[in-house]
C-alpha cells in the first residue's frame, strides 16, 4: 500500500487544531448532562426520553467509528475530518432550535455521526503528519491529554453557561470552537490510501449492525440489569454478528478491518490496555459524580470543579507518559498504569458516606495517574504497530474499544452497585412501612429517595436521605471493589503480552 502524504511544514500547529476538534467531542457529553434538568423542564421530557437524548450519541458514535475510519483511509483525512466538524456544527445548531425531545434525540444522534468521523482522522492525520517516531509519540501524547482533560472540564463549561445562559447554550457553544478548529484545514495536508482496495460492503453492514447491538445490549444491561430480556437478546444478537463480522473478514481478500492486525501484540495489548482502562474510568465518573452530588450535597458545579483536578493530572501525566515509554519501553508504563488505575479504585472502595474531599482525591489521583501513564502510549503503541495507509482503521478500533469499556465499565459495576443499593433498601425498616408508590421510588436511584424524602415529615425525611446514602456508598465501595481486582489481573495480562517496543506493521 502506498500512502499520498507529504511532510507538513509546520505540525505542532496541526497537532494545536486536532487537539480542538478532539475536545469538542470529549465536553459535549458532560456539557449535555447538566443541562437535562432544564431540558426535561422544557420539553416535559420523561427520564426514558432524557436517557436517550445521551444515548443516541453514544449509539452512532461507537457503531460509526470502525466505518468512518476505513472511509477516512480511503477518500482523504483531512477531507472527512472536515465533513465530520461540519456535520458536527450543523446538528449543534439544530439541536439548540429543536422544538420538541424527538428532534433533540435525532440532532444527538446526527451529533454522534459527526464525532464518529472527526475522532478517528484526528489520530491518523497525527500518524501521517509524524513519521519520526519520538514526535509522534509527543503529539499522541498531547492528543491523549487534551482529550482526557476534555472529560474534566465539559461539566465546567457546562455548569458556568448553564449558571447565566439557558439550555441550549450548550449546544450553540460548539458552533464557534468548530469554526476554529476548521482553521486547521489550512495547515493540515491531505493523507489518504493511494492504492485502498475497493469497498467492503459486507464488513461495513456486519460492523455496524454487530456494533449497534452490542452497544445497546451494554446500555439496557446497565439501565435494567443484565437478566433484562431485552439486554440479553441485543447482546446475544450483536455478539453472533460481530463473530460473522470476524470470519468474514478472515476471508475476504479487502477487509475493512485486516485481522492480521491482531496477530501484533503491540495492536493487541495495548487495545486491551485501553478497554481495562476505560473501563476503569468510565465506573469512576458513573460514581463519583453522584457521590459527590447525591450523597455529599455539593452543586453539579462543585461536584465538577472536585473533578477538574483529576482531569488535569491525567492530561500532564499523559505528556510526561509520552516520553517514559521511549525511553523505557512500552511494556512497564502501559501496565503499570492500569495497576495503578486499580489501585485507586481499591483506594476509593474504603470510601464513606462522610469521608473529606482530601481524602477522596488521593484515590482519584491514583485513576488519574494511571490512565494517564497508560493512555498515551498504549495509542502510540497501537497506531506504530499497522500501516500509515490503515492509520484511520486503527485509531477507530482503539476509539472504539474504549467506548466499549466505559459503557462495559458504567454497565457492570453499576449493576453490582445497584444490587446492593436494593437490598440495602429493603432491610430499611423506615423504607418498608412507606406506601408502596413510594418504596418503588426510592428503590429506583438515590436521587429519585431523596426527592420522595421531601414528601414526608422530617424524621421520616432524614431516615430516607441518610439511609439511601448509606445503601449507595455501599454498593458504590462493593462495586469498585470488585472493579480494582478485575484491573489488576488485567494489568498482569497486559505485561505478560505486550512487547516492550513496538513492533513494526507488515505492509
């Protein structure tokens, strides 16, 4: 394969608008999640249609990515880097002038369609801008760090517009920072697959039926459990496809995805690295900001401004991770990362329902410390491990994978989590001698106690509320308590498989 590139004159200022359009798409979800009070309130939107105007991103980002990656290989990056920024814009803005929840719900979705395509060019324009590769491992690092931080600061930004502007703030917010990292198109030359193959159509219809299934058995599992009939049919259903997907692209003689990639332990263990790592995370924020809000009583903002920190220390970790891997290897920093990321949540297990912000954010420095050590060299290891011309494919697998881990992180310690909630709840005397309305209620979510609380006189109101946080902190330490042992056996994987330097792709 032949790839069209030439070297770019000035690429720290394409790795400056990059780093823009990744953080674009990494604040829109923790913007959007602040603003579904107000949202609900406008439209009179039920918790089912709230939870899908999250969704419907989440769902066209992870089924899209793998597809718009092999489509950025094959008709251009910079070109498909600026139809997904566009697309991304368009829908921004007609989600802050949607009139009804269905035409916000579709607006996320389009949204999602347009990260799906932006995030995956962005790392391959990176992997054919840097040949050399101890820049390239600097500029993944920085992309790793800004996209990280962008997890962080995306409740700010949320809660300082939400503060003095309306709901659709946070969608009109986009539309100028779009217009900026456009600007990049300037700077950025064009890198594509001369000699791509012709399509795969098989592969894409299998991938992203496979992935949609998948992905929404995840998302039910976690809303209604995992003996949810539902869950179980999507994810049986999406695991047949993807294992059709599989064999179809073993045989085919121009694979949207070569599996030959995976015969690379350095595609392979790092891959694995970021799935544990994300899963890792994705629990973390699941939890911690409820602990923060629910159980602590601090404000959105200031549960967000107690996480702001963390993502900081993951974006400087990330730079400083960028320049131990090649000096020492890629093995050690990559797993020892996920063992410390295991670590804080062990750490954040002996949580209480009153334990000081001092105390709790060692823990989260630990996570952030670890996912940072890991996360940029387990992106440089995956993208040095195939060729520049499949550079798109990669960096959408790697995208998608980590998606994957924090709905699987979100879905599976959550459901652990609430499994003890309930049955913290039912042993609650207070709670059982309540009407049956509201014993359901404060079965539901901790929010929805406390809510309930309200209704009753204030010694039943205080036993309800001090209850239900205990019930919660318990499922919450129980859940990553089980979390911290499955990273930690993932790390000793990781540094079992994963070379110490990256092994050159086979063209």
């Amino acid at each position: 394969m032949m790839e069209e590139t030439k070297r770019v004159s000035r690429p720290w200022v394409v790795v400056a608008f990059l780093s823009l359009a990744v953080l674009i798409t990494a604040i829109d979800d923790g913007v959007l999640n602040l603003a579904l009070p107000a949202i609900s309130n406008e439209f009179q939107a039920s918790t089912g249609e709230l939870q899908w105007a999250i969704n419907a991103y989440l769902l066209s980002f992870a089924t899209l990515l793998l597809t718009m990656g092999a489509l950025g290989d094959r008709f251009g990056r910079k070109r498909m880097l600026s139809v997904g920024l566009t697309l991304f814009a368009l829908s921004s803005l007609a989600a802050a002038l949607s009139t009804s929840m269905g035409m916000l719900i579709a607006c996320r979705a389009l949204m999602g369609v347009g990260a799906a395509i932006v995030l995956p060019q962005t790392l391959s324009i990176i992997r054919a801008t840097f040949t050399d590769p101890k820049e390239r491992v600097q500029a993944i690092g920085i992309w790793a760090g800004i996209y990280g931080l962008g997890y962080g600061i995306g409740p700010v930004v949320g809660g300082a517009l939400l503060e003095y502007f309306e709901w659709y703030s946070v969608f009109l917010i986009n539309i100028p920072l779009v217009i900026i990292a456009l600007q990049g198109q300037f700077f950025i030359r064009e890198s594509r697959d001369r000699d791509a193959p012709r399509l795969d159509p098989p592969g894409v219809i299998l991938s992203i039926t496979g992935l949609f299934s998948l992905v929404y058995g995840i998302i039910k599992a976690g809303e209604k459990g995992w003996t949810e009939e539902s869950a179980i049919i999507s994810l049986t259903t999406g695991a047949i496809i993807l294992a059709v997907f599989v064999w179809w692209e073993i045989r085919s003689d121009h694979p949207i995805l070569p599996m030959r990639f995976f015969r690379n332990m350095s595609f392979t263990g790092a891959d694995m690295a970021m799935v544990i790592g994300s899963f890792s995370t994705g629990a973390l924020l699941f939890f911690i900001s409820q602990y923060f809000q629910s159980v602590q009583g601090y404000s959105p903002l200031g549960a967000a401004l107690r996480i702001l920190p963390t993502a900081v220390l993951l974006m400087v970790t990330s730079l400083i991770a960028s320049q131990i891997s090649r000096a020492i290897g890629f093995k050690l920093p990559i797993s020892l990362g996920i063992f410390l990321g295991g670590l804080g949540l062990l750490y954040l297990s002996f949580l209480t329902v009153n334990t000081s912000y001092i105390v709790t954010v060692g823990g989260l420095a630990l996570i952030a410390i670890g996912f940072g050590l890991a996360w940029g060299p387990a992106t440089d290891s995956v993208m040095g491990s195939v060729p520049e011309s499949k550079a798109g494919v990669a960096s959408a697998v790697d995208n998608a994978l980590q998606v994957l881990g924090t709905a699987l992180g979100i879905a599976v310690l959550g459901a652990i989590m609430n499994a003890i909630y309930l049955e913290r709840i039912d042993n609650l005397n207070v709670v059982a001698s309540l009407p049956d309305w509201a014993h359901e209620s404060i079965r539901s979510s901790i929010q929805a106690a406390h809510i309930v609380a309200g209704q009753f006189p204030q010694d039943i109101s205080q036993q309800i509320v001090s209850g239900s946080r205990e019930a919660f902190v318990s499922g919450m330490r129980e859940a990553m308590f089980i979390g911290a042992i499955v990273i930690a056996v993932a790390s000793v994987v990781v540094f079992r498989i994963l070379p110490t330097r990256i092994r050159p792709p086979q063209e």
